[in-house]
C-alpha cells in the first residue's frame, strides 16, 4: 500500500503534455491550379457524349463535385478517353489521382462551371472507385444560386446556372423556328418556385423536352421539384433556357429536394420550417 507521503509526490510529477497533430487539410476543387498535380475525393456530376473534332481526335467533357458542392469541368482526350471513359458513371464518387490542371479556354469550358481552370485527365491519371459515398460526403447537386442572384451573375459572365424550385405551371408546346437549321424545335414553359418564393420561367427546348414530356406535362398536377442544370439566363424576359450540356430531374431522391418540398409545405400550411 502506498503512503500518503508518495501520493502527493506523484501527484506532483508533470504530465508531459501529448502534441496536438493536426490532420492533413483535403483538397478540393476550389485549391486547384496549373501548377501541380492534384489527388482528391470527386463525384461525376455529369458525363457528355465523346466529340470527335478531327481525324483520329477525340474529346469527352465531364463535371466534377466535390464535397463542399463546388464544380469544375474536366477534359479528356485522345487514347484517355479508351482508357477512362468506360470507368466513369455518372452520379459516382471516386478518388482521383495525379488530376492537372490548366486554364479555361473553349465557350464549353466556361459554360459548364464557374471557376477559371479546367482539370485534364493524363496518361498519368488513374481513378478509384469508391462505393457507398452518400450525399453527406459529397452530395448529389451543386450550391443552388438563389433565383433572384441569376441575373447578377448572368451579366458578362458565360457560364450557365442550376435551378431547383417546385413546378406551378406547365404551358402547352409551342414551336421556334431555326433558320439555320431550316426546321421547327419544340419548347415548353415550366413556371418554378424556390423556397423563397421567388418565380421563374424555365424552357425547356428539343431533345430534352421530348425526352421528358411525360414528367413536364405531370410535373405541375404532382407539384413535383423540379432540378435542372447548365441553364443559360436570359436578362431580357428574366427566364432560363436548356442547352445541350444541360440535365433535368423529376423529385430526384436528394435531401436538398426533400428540405425544399418540407420549406414550402411548412410555409404553406403556417408551420415553422424545420
């Protein structure tokens, strides 16, 4: 049995104190630059079709996410397209490694997400799948601007916009003609609301609308939460226009889709949002 005595002289001794170690800080899209190769946790928001530009030349575009819901637009070409491009799923998260980087130069570039540099998969690049990374890691959707920031940021800037918003009203089919292509495309209207209460027009043009005229037509009735990306603003009757690149998704099963429909219930029946 120790004596008192000894006690109060181990109580004495110092304890040395163990170093804090701080973590590793993980990149994200928004580190990246020219000037190294960059390593880090991504998720394919969305997979273009392969352009062949020239003879024996090939390029795919994707857009990347990172955890903090940031985009950038990446590059492949020429044989890194066979090799990679049947490893990329959209929707997937994978950890890339030895990712350059380069800046922006080509109208798709800029359009496809606002940042000042591209990245370009090498023959140095290599991909790991990860599997089961929820939308706590790295979500499903990118920041969505508010609706009334558009058209601040539409003015002199190329780079298109995402919207999320409830479906009001869906007009009937209409036509525009192009003179250049000497044929009539189909649009339609969908009229949406954030969780701000704030209204936009969003039309839908050609494929897309075909692709989709089931889920437009219900999608007013269902009141359905209308996700759609790589829209072009026009300032001129304050609307957003479908491109080539862009997506449209009926109540896609994300949380950012269920805390709107929860914000506009709430609001409407005079609850408090959660």
């Amino acid at each position: 049995m120790k004596h008192q005595g000894d006690l109060d002289k181990m109580s004495r001794l110092r304890v040395p104190k163990r170093k804090r170690v701080e973590a590793p800080r993980i990149a994200t899209l928004e580190d990246v630059h020219p000037s190294t190769l960059w390593g880090m946790c991504v998720r394919v928001f969305h997979k273009f079709h392969v352009e062949v530009f020239a003879p024996g030349r090939k390029r795919l575009y994707i857009v990347l996410l990172d955890q903090k819901g940031k985009k950038m637009a990446a590059i492949i070409e020429d044989n890194q397209v066979d090799r990679l491009e049947p490893l990329l799923v959209e929707g997937k998260a994978y950890y890339v490694w030895h990712m350059s980087a380069e800046p922006a130069q080509r109208n798709a570039e800029f359009m496809l997400a606002d940042s000042p540099f591209v990245c370009r998969f090498t023959s140095v690049t290599e991909l790991s799948d990860m599997t089961n990374v929820n939308e706590k890691c790295i979500p499903f959707f990118p920041l969505f601007m508010p609706i009334d920031k558009f058209w601040e940021h539409a003015f002199g800037s190329d780079t298109c916009v995402d919207v999320i918003g409830m479906a009001l009203f869906v007009s009937g089919i209409g036509f525009e003609e192009d003179s250049f292509y000497n044929r009539s495309i189909p649009t339609i209207n969908i009229v949406l609301m954030d969780g701000s209460y704030n209204i936009i027009t969003l039309v839908v043009w050609d494929r897309l609308l075909t692709a989709n005229i089931c889920a437009l037509m219900k999608s007013a009735d269902e009141r359905a939460i209308v996700v759609a990306t790589i829209l072009r603003p026009k300032s001129d009757d304050r609307s957003l226009h479908t491109t080539d690149f862009s997506r449209i998704y009926f109540n896609p099963d994300s949380a950012v889709v269920r805390e709107l429909r929860q914000r506009i219930n709430n609001e409407l029946s005079g609850l408090p949002s959660a």
